[in-house]
C-alpha cells in the first residue's frame, strides 16, 4: 500500500503516518536492542566504577513503586491522609519526595512501579524505556503535524529523532529520556501562543516538564526561549505589540506552570541548594582536545560518540539535509541560525558547563540538536525531492557531501579503533545510497520507499553496532537479567541483619553496595545519590575521608570511634576477609554464613545518646584531622553560639610510627627527590611495627599525580633511566587511582582526580583509615595503577591508640534513648538523664524536623557536624521528633493558588480574547 498518496483525505493520511511509525518503531527497536536479548541483558547500567543503574535508578523504581502502593492503601483502606515523607533507609536519613524526584516522583511513566509487585519491578522498568521513547516519537509527531509539514518527511525526521544518539546512549539514565518527550512540546506550546491560540497546553506541559524532573527543566527554559526568539524573528505579520503580549503570555503561563509544580518543586530547591553538589566547582578548558573535535565531527551521522556527552549519530541523512540548507540561499533562515548556533555550543566548553548549570562540562543539551536536525528533515523532504530541478543546488550538495564521504574515507584509513571503523563504513555506505537515490532519475520515482529503507537500516544499524559485543559492545555495560531480584530483594547479606533502623551497618573489604537498604527497612553507611545533604560529606572530609564525589559515601574503612558517632552496630565483609575486626566489633556466628562474616559492635551507640559536655566548632577545627573522631567521643561537636552546656579538657593522642618504605618493582619504579617516575604498574610497600593497642592510618600530603607528556621528554636522561621505555601520553590523564593493601586485608583506595578532570576537586591531604594491625611487623601495600609522575614524599603511617575509648563510649551510652519507636513521620522515645545533657540523634539535621520534650516544642540545634540534637534538662523526658517536608506546606499552596490563577487567567481570555488580539495586531 502507498502512503500519503493525494487520494487519501488528511485525516487518511494522519493515520498511515502513526501506523507506519508504529511499525518502523518496533522493527528498529528490535534491531536496536537485539544485543541486549542475545546477551540476556537487562536495561539497567552498571560497569566498573558506574553503578548508577542499580544503585540508584531500579533501585529508586522499586522504591517508589512500594511507595505508591503504601500510599495507595494507606488513602483507600485506612481512609487516612498520613503521608511519609521521610525514611531512615534512604541515605542516613533522608526526604522522600525530594530525593526520589530525581528518578521517579512526579514522573509520570515512574507511575507504573506503583501498579506491579517488587517482583516486577525490574520487567516494568525494562519495559519503560522503549515506551519512553515511543512516547517521544509521538510528540515529535504532533509537533510537526502542527506545522503542517510533508508526512513523509514526518516519518523520516521522527527516526531519526527517536534513535539518535542521544535517546540510544541515555537508557542507562532512562528518566532523560522524558526530556525527549517534552521539548517538542514546549516548542509546540510555545508556536500556539504566537499563533493566538489557547496558552493552557503550554502551561501544562511546563508544569508536567519540572513534576518530571527539575535537572533537565533548567535546559528545556533556556533553549525555549532560544526556540521562541528565533520563531518570532521568522514569523510574519506580528506587530511589535503583540509580540511583547506574546512573550508576556509566554512567561505568565510558564510561571503558573512553575507553580502548578512547587508542591514539588520547591522541596526539590532546597534539598539542591543544602547539598555539597550546589557548590562544586569544575575545571572548563577554554577548548576541548583535537580528538573532540574529531568525534564530533564523525559523530553528525555514524555511531561514533564524541567525549563530555556529545551524543549526535543522527545519521547519513542529516548530512545531507545540512548541506541543502548550506546551499539554499536566501532560503532556510531560521534553520541556517539554529544550525550555526548549534555548532557554537558544540566547539567550546563553557557552552557544555553552562547548560550543566555552570557545572563540570557535560553536553546533555544535545537532545535540541536531535529535534533540530529531525525537523529540519521533516521541513525541506519537498526539497530532496526536487533537488535535481534546481542544479547548483543540487552541485552544491553532491560536493559537501562527498568531502564528508571523503574525509571519513581518511580516519577510515587511519584509525584502530574496530568501532570507529565500522560507525564510519556505516555512514559512508548509507549516504551513497541516498546519493544514489537523489541523483539517479530511474530510481527517483521510487525515493521516498528506497529512503524510507536506508534511514531505517542506518539508524537501526547505528543503534546495533553500537551495542553489539563485536563491535561497540556497550550492551557490555548493562547488567544481566533478573540481577535486580538477586542483588536488591533476595540479597543474601540482608537477611542476615535484623530489618529495623534503630542501628546502621557497614561494609568491611566489600565491594560497592550503595543504597541497597531503600527496600529492607534498614540503614546503612554506604549511599550513593544524586542530591545528598552536603553537611554528611562535609563532615566526613572534616574527618580526613577521601571521597572525592560529594554526592557519594563509601565504607567508613573500619574506624571504629566514626563508626560509633554514626550508630553502626554491625559490619559485614566477605568470608575471611577481616583478620583484624575493627576495635570494639566481634564475630557473630550466629549472624554469619557461608559467604558473609558478620561481627557486631559491642559498644554500639543507639539512635540517641547523650553528651555532658560540648566542643564548639572553631575549637573542634584546631584538633589534627586524625583526633577529631577522639574529641566527638568526649564531647558533640555544635556551632560556637549554639553550646549551652560545658566545654571539658579533650585528652588526644596519636602516634607517628617509623616506616621503611621498599621498591617493589625497581622495573617500572624510579624515586627521585620526592616523585616516584611510574612507567607501567608499580607497587610501593610501608613497613612498619604496629603497637599492641593500635588503630592505624595512612596519610599522604601535597600528594599530586600527573601524565607523561612531551615536556617531560628530559626526565629519563635526568633520572638515569635512558634505558627504560617511556610512551608518553597522547593527551592528559584526568584520573588515577591509588590502591592501598593492608597485611590485615584490608582494601582502601585513594581516587586522584587530575585539574584537567571535569570533576576535579582541589585536595592535598589525604588520610586513609586502615584499621587494626596484629601486634608486630606489619605493611601497607601501594600499587600505582597508571604510568605517570607521582608525588608522594610525605607518606605516613600513624597509630591513634583506644586510650579511654571503652570508658568514653561507655559514658556516652549510659543514659541513651529508650522505647524507640519510628513511625513515618515521627520518632519517639523516653530518656532519663542525671544533668543537662545534650541529647545527639544520629538523624540528619533538617530544618523539617521538629523536636517535642514532655509535648513542648523546644529548640534543635545541628550536632556532630551533620545530625540533630537538643538540650535536655536533669529527669525523665518523653521525646518525640516530627518531620515535615521543607517547602512542602508552602509549596502545596503555591500549586493551589496557581491553579486558581489558571482557570482565572483562561476565562478572562475567552472573555475578551478577540478584543485584545484586534488591538494588539492593528
């Protein structure tokens, strides 16, 4: 059957293109996605160091899912409107609606979590993505459909729009797709306002847009009013005035929109502006490397991605529809500036920080460039089918596109990159076939059929090659099916602890398992989320811990006094991986199994403890980083005008023990004057005698790492190593990691980020808790993971001995909170103390909670850097803890008001719409 032919009505028409769409949808999803099904794969990220897919997306899913379900009962079977919104199981205690927004909670598609068991979690997931990006190809669609443009051009920009790089490469990030789905209707929106028609859609689309989520809606704002200035430029018969109406209208109904969403939204901002990632700094070079430009380059139509999340692969065809609006002429304005604004944000990286919110340069932005180009397509296929009618044209795009077959023919040749070769193969076989098609008149008559085809094998053969384990075998990166049932719901490891959040537990020489508590009802120490509380980092880095993402907590590397301040009770490692238990833990058999050892903390601190005395903060900043973790075992750390009761004496001790470092690979290993010259793989070992009562730290300072370069040509000659072979770095290192092992088992790791890294994080000291040692000779084992320059001569190894710990915990657990019972919203106690105390919750500070004592609400105050406490005065107390999202009461009202606002806006507008437009257009 022919499509779109002249017979058929419009309505005809408009029906051939969603079912043809449907149709070439699923086949290339199929040929897409093939590697997955072959390989057994889910749609879930996790390779090497990035475990963002089931640490946090499914993870999150889940959550949510079991979240709905419970609110759904709690509305419908308790009649009650009790709504949780804070949970010990999420981070070390966090806000519900505004840390889950960033992968579910107002996410319209997340919705479906709530409609199927924990089971299923993973298969609804799964399923979401195609779906997302079908909803996309929907809404490209209809966009165009408004514009009135060639159906069949429609068809062929919505492949191109909807398997593209960027909706290929962004299932690992599955709710970015969304944005895919939205921008053509903001755009769509925004047309409809010009056009004097109903503003309501637009106001809800923006509205739906930042429920989704808030990281994209910053982009989304600023490229629509890009998108708005160029329409209005190329818009015709619109009068000064009612273009400042329009724009007007614009803003008032994408502000109504913002306040339909604040129920969201504005709990959302605050939890952002209250964690350490608001104020990251990121080094931005001034222009990115050759082999960036080289990618970009090649990445217009193959496969190829380009570095800093440049993610084009549009295919052969917007090659060639580029060249056409090149040699047009006159012709083609708005989308000549669109292109050469495209490409202004391509060459340089401000452009990429910038649309990152000023952060580390990312180029998530691409998504406009995927609906550019997709339009573009939809809007001049008239044009490819009278190309040869106009014949400089026609020359003009037969030469642009052959220079681009040409200069791909050249990295062809010089490239060992198997996936580059292939991606560019890809492309230079597709758009000679297209060349075929529109210069060869026999074949003509059949053009749109025969490109209809190739856009189709290209698109879908980018997205295989891309995948497939032969070739750019990122399908590699995705974990295999039915591991989020056997990591997340059937892990062995927890079930072996008791499922409440009155304690926390560690990982002891584990691998990464971040927020795997979200769906046990338990807590624990390792979390990994998008927007964290930037006081728990901040505080940790008080302490000397190494993390160098501010939105990431590992393992608490078994020091034994943070561990208590935290309310850690148990640690699990891996069968005989522990020959020294932290000080303090000792082994549970009957916790224990065949895989996990299990040792429990004997002097384990609840959910609240008391302090007699407290240490202010100008104070508490002037102990060495390694004896502060002493102090908070004497007395809680508050701000300087918050301490109400005595500051005591604090009693510190640590000891530097003599170390004999030793070369073990004199082959690859060259010391000199402080730097250590790394030529493959090295390893350094610390001796050292550990004490009989010993805690033991590595500490590095002004420690620094960099690539070899051409300018360190001379070193060799210097060092008088000639005679080892040095190849120097093609570009610069941007990270290293430096790997610590301990005779006691114990694994560490210092991650070294470079200046040059996006993500760089300016630090010189670092310490690394390793610790118990046997009494006697012991080591610490260094390996160099990158050849480089290392700058390490001030290594140390120090002891901070348990001198009084056991009195000191012992005190502080004396008088603790007792009878705890957490339900939803609110904690609840009793507690009898001797004298005023200050009573520490091991619960994140947050200016959502409430503290009652004998049903008074009284002051709380921020302790121990990150947690919550207040005063209490000599007897027995009940305490009771009351959470109330930040933002959300005000935030409720703002979305109720705005509401109002827009029904009242829309009937003052059918009112006199036609009044005003007169005036506005004489």
């Amino acid at each position: 059957m022919k499509l779109f032919t002249p017979a058929i009505s419009e309505k005809g028409k408009r029906k051939q293109l969603f079912a043809a769409y449907t149709f070439l949808f699923i086949v290339i999803a199929l040929v897409v996605y093939m590697a997955f099904y072959l390989g057994g794969r889910s749609f879930i990220w996790s390779t090497g160091g990035n475990t963002d897919g089931i640490d946090q997306h499914v993870n999150a899913f889940t959550y949510y899912g079991r979240y709905l379900r419970h609110l759904f009962y709690t509305i419908f079977v308790d009649h009650s409107l009790n709504l949780k919104t804070f949970d010990l199981s999420i981070g070390y205690g966090q806000d519900i609606i505004s840390t889950i927004h960033y992968y579910a909670v107002g996410d319209i598609f997340a919705l479906v979590s709530g409609l199927v068991p924990t089971r299923y979690a993973e298969i609804a997931f799964n399923a979401l993505v195609p779906v997302r990006l079908y909803c996309a190809g929907i809404a490209f669609i209809v966009y165009n459909l408004y514009h009135n443009r060639s159906k069949k051009g429609i068809l062929l920009g919505t492949m191109v729009y909807c398997f593209s790089g960027f909706s290929i490469y962004c299932i690992k990030h599955p709710y970015f797709l969304n944005t895919l789905v939205y921008f053509p209707l903001y755009c769509l929106g925004v047309d409809r306002i010009l056009d004097r028609k109903s503003p309501w859609f637009f106001c809800v689309v923006v509205a739906l847009s930042l429920l989704s989520n808030f990281y994209f809606f910053y982009m989304l704002v600023i490229f629509t009013i890009l998108y708005a200035i160029v329409s209005i430029l190329g818009h015709e018969n619109l009068t000064v005035k009612y273009v400042f109406y329009s724009v007007a209208k614009c803003v008032w109904y994408a502000l109504i929109g913002v306040g339909i969403s604040c129920i969201i939204f504005l709990p959302v901002v605050y939890l952002f502006f209250s964690s350490a990632r608001a104020a990251e700094k990121s080094f931005v070079p001034l222009v990115y490397t050759w082999n960036y430009y080289r990618d970009l380059f090649l990445s217009f139509g193959s496969s190829y991605l380009a570095p800093d999340w440049v993610r084009l692969s549009f295919s052969a065809i917007a090659i060639i529809v580029i060249n056409v609006i090149v040699v047009s002429g006159k012709k083609y304005i708005r989308e000549k500036v669109t292109l050469i604004l495209m490409l202004l944000f391509l060459l340089f990286p401000f452009f990429g920080s910038f649309f990152n919110g000023l952060s580390y340069v990312a180029n998530r932005w691409t998504f406009v460039c995927a609906l550019a180009i997709g339009t573009m397509l939809a809007k001049i296929y008239p044009d490819l089918e009278n190309l040869l009618e106009d014949k400089k044209r026609a020359i003009g795009v037969f030469i642009l596109s052959s220079c681009y077959v040409l200069f791909s023919f050249m990295f062809v040749f010089f490239t060992k990159d198997a996936s580059m070769l292939w991606a560019i193969i890809i492309t230079i076989v597709c758009m000679c076939s297209l060349l075929i098609v529109l210069y060869v008149k026999p074949i003509k008559k059949d053009m749109f059929p025969l490109m209809t085809l190739i856009v189709a094998v290209n698109v879908a053969l980018n997205g295989a090659f891309f995948y497939n384990k032969n070739f750019g075998g990122y399908s590699k990166e995705y974990l295999k099916y039915g591991h989020v049932k056997k990591d997340l719901i059937l892990n062995e490891n927890f079930k072996l602890l008791p499922h409440n959040q009155n304690y926390r537990f560690d990982y002891v020489n584990f691998t990464k398992k971040y927020n795997r508590t979200m769906n046990t009802n338990q807590s624990s120490i390792m979390t990994y989320l998008s927007l964290l509380p930037g006081d728990s980092y901040l505080f940790l880095e008080s302490l000397g811990y190494t993390n160098n993402v501010t939105h990431r907590i590992n393992f608490l590397e078994g020091r034994s006094a943070v561990a208590n301040l935290f309310g850690v009770k148990y640690l699990i490692g891996k069968k005989n991986s522990v020959t020294t238990p932290p000080y303090g833990y000792e082994y549970s058999d009957k916790l224990s199994s065949k895989k996990y050892d299990v040792y429990v903390n004997k002097y384990a601190l609840p959910l609240g403890f008391t302090y007699s005395s407290v240490i202010k903060k100008s104070d508490y900043e002037k102990i060495n980083v390694l004896t502060r973790s002493q102090a908070l075992l004497q007395s809680a750390l508050v701000d300087d005008k918050d301490a109400k009761i005595k500051s005591e004496h604090i009693d510190l001790s640590s000891q530097e023990l003599p170390v004999r470092i030793e070369n073990l690979t004199p082959n690859t290993l060259t010391y000199y004057d402080g730097t250590y010259i790394s030529t493959g793989k090295s390893k350094i070992k610390l001796i050292f005698d550990a004490p009989e009562d010993n805690d033991i730290y590595f500490t590095v300072e002004d420690f620094s790492m960099k690539s070899f370069t051409k300018e360190d040509e001379g070193l060799p000659k210097v060092l008088g190593i000639e005679d080892k072979k040095i190849s120097y770095h093609k570009k610069r290192i941007k990270s290293s990691t430096l790997r610590l092992h301990g005779s006691n088992k114990a694994k560490r790791y210092i991650s070294y980020r470079t200046k040059y890294n996006s993500r760089y994080i300016k630090r010189k000291f670092y310490t690394v808790g390793m610790s118990s040692f046997k009494t006697g000779k012991q080591s610490i084992t260094l390996t160099l993971d990158k050849k480089g320059i290392y700058k390490l001569d001030q290594m140390k190894v120090y002891n901070v001995p348990h001198v009084h710990t056991k009195e000191r915990l012992e005190a502080l657990g004396k008088e603790t909170l007792q009878n705890i019972s957490i339900d939803n919203n609110i904690i609840k106690g009793d507690i009898t103390v001797s004298d005023k105390k200050l009573l520490n919750m091991t619960v994140p500070y947050s200016s959502g909670w409430s503290i009652y004592v004998d049903g008074k609400k009284v002051p709380s105050y921020k302790t121990n850097g990150m947690f919550i406490g207040t005063y209490l005065e000599k007897g027995h107390h009940n305490i009771e803890l009351r959470y109330t999202t930040p933002g959300f009461k005000l935030g409720a009202v703002i979305s109720i008001v705005s509401v109002v606002l827009l029904g009242i806006s829309l009937f003052i507008r059918r009112k006199f719409r036609h009044h005003i437009t007169a005036k506005l257009l004489s």
